[in-house]
C-alpha cells in the first residue's frame, strides 16, 4: 500500500519546497532588503545551493512576490482574535493596540520589507500587482477591526475603508520607523495614538432630543 508521502502530488512537494524556500529567504530580505538582496546571497544564508533557489524561482523578483504573500497571508489573520473575543470598544482598542505593538516589536524585518517593497512597485512595474493585491487584504483586515469598534460603540463610522486604512496604516509605519531607529517610546506613542483616534472615525453622536 503507497505510503502516505508517495500519494503525495508532484504539485503539493514543489508548493512545499517553494515554501520552505520561501521561509528561509525572508529573513535575509527583512535584514538586506530588496536592493540588496540576490538569490546568491538569499541561497549563501540559507540551507539550499544557488541552484536550487534558482530552480524554484526564476530570478529575485519572482522570489520575493512570493515570500511577501506567504507572509502576509498569516499576516491578515492576525486581528481576527481581536474582532471575535472583544465585547467592549475599550477592550477592542486595549486589544488591537496591543497587538500593534507586539507585530512592531517581534516581526520589525518583515514589516520594513514590505514598506520596502510598497515603495520600489512606484518604480518596479512588476512588483504593482502584487503589492496593491497585499494592500487591498491588509485594508480589509482595518475595517473589519474600524467597524466591529463602531459596531460595539453604537455609532456607524465617518471613515471610508480606504481613509481608515491609510490613517492607521500611517501611524504603524511612524512607529516601526521610530523603533528601527531605537526611538524607546515609539511603541507606547503609537498605542495611545491609537485610543485617541479610532473614537474620531466614527460619526457624531446623536442626542436624545435628536439634535
């Protein structure tokens, strides 16, 4: 009877290994970035020869598309606990700001890779596609967390997907800036900068007498 690896599809094991492949250069694209980044040096600090960094991927470009999705696929995910487990619009902040934080400080490299590549797609062409399809998911996950807020608060929000993203956006990429730069207090400014404007996306209360 074939075993459970050899009923396995050619596809699967090549998607495993582009994977595997995948994990290992996003490390040094987070250290070098994408200027500085060759499939000789992605393969030299790395378990796989040149020759077969180059037989998975056809050149860097290819290479690096490959691992920002990667990554930002389990990226995208990371605030659903927020949305699912918060029952207060104080718990969701306390939660979300949290979570802001511990992304900046445990996952710097990878972050300043994808700024890094946000801003090349200006320049690269073959980048764009890519990147604006990231950035259209990464919008989707703020505003599932702007609207489950203005759900728990009881007013609708004054934001568009795209204004929140880019507000919210702007602020984390402040802050990863700062902490790159050792700046000690860039994380903490960032969590109570996220307090004080999440309450500004929503619409103006309405009182009682409805004026």
């Amino acid at each position: 009877m074939p075993t459970k690896e050899a009923r396995r599809a050619p596809a699967d094991k090549y998607d495993e290994r582009r994977n595997q492949l995948a994990e290992s250069a996003l490390q040094t694209l987070g250290e070098l970035g994408y200027a500085r980044t060759s499939l000789r040096e992605i393969a030299n600090n790395s378990a796989f020869s040149h020759g077969v960094v180059h037989y998975y991927f056809s050149d860097k470009l290819e290479l690096i598309i490959y691992c920002v999705r990667y990554y930002k696929a389990r990226c995208v995910t990371r605030y659903d606990a927020v949305v699912a487990e918060s029952t207060t619009p104080e718990e969701l902040l306390d939660a979300f700001a949290a979570k802001l934080v511990e992304t900046v400080q445990e996952e710097a490299a990878m972050h300043r890779l994808w700024y890094d590549l946000r801003t090349q797609s200006m320049f690269e062409e073959k980048l764009r596609e890519a990147v604006l399809m990231i950035d259209a998911t990464l919008e989707d996950m703020i505003w599932r967390i702007v609207t489950r807020y203005a759900e728990l608060s009881g007013r609708p929000t004054s934001m568009t997907p795209h204004a929140a993203y880019g507000v919210l956006d702007g602020l984390f990429q402040q802050a990863l800036l700062g902490h790159l730069t050792g700046s000690a207090d860039a994380v903490d400014a960032m969590a109570a900068q996220v307090h004080a404007l999440m309450p500004l996306m929503l619409a103006p209360a309405v009182d009682a007498a409805g004026g």
